[in-house]
C-alpha cells in the first residue's frame, strides 16, 4: 500500500482521486452513486 501512495505521489500527472487497491474501485464507484441518489 505504501508503494502505491509513493507513485501516485510522484507521479507526473497524478489522477484527481485515485483508488487503492484498484479492486476496490467498483465499490467506491457504487457507494458514491448510492449516496447521490439518497440526495436526489
């Protein structure tokens, strides 16, 4: 996990939000549109 914060850290042009590890991605994507949709 440190590894990963290392690259996005020097990266060139680091994504705006990035997700680690990228299995977790899909469920970020889901909650993320569960709460917009508690919202609407």
């Amino acid at each position: 996990m440190i590894e990963a914060i290392i690259e996005v850290i020097e990266a060139e042009h680091p994504p705006y939000r990035t997700v680690r590890p990228a299995v977790a991605e899909e469920m970020v994507r889901r909650e993320q549109a569960e709460a917009w949709d508690r919202m609407a």
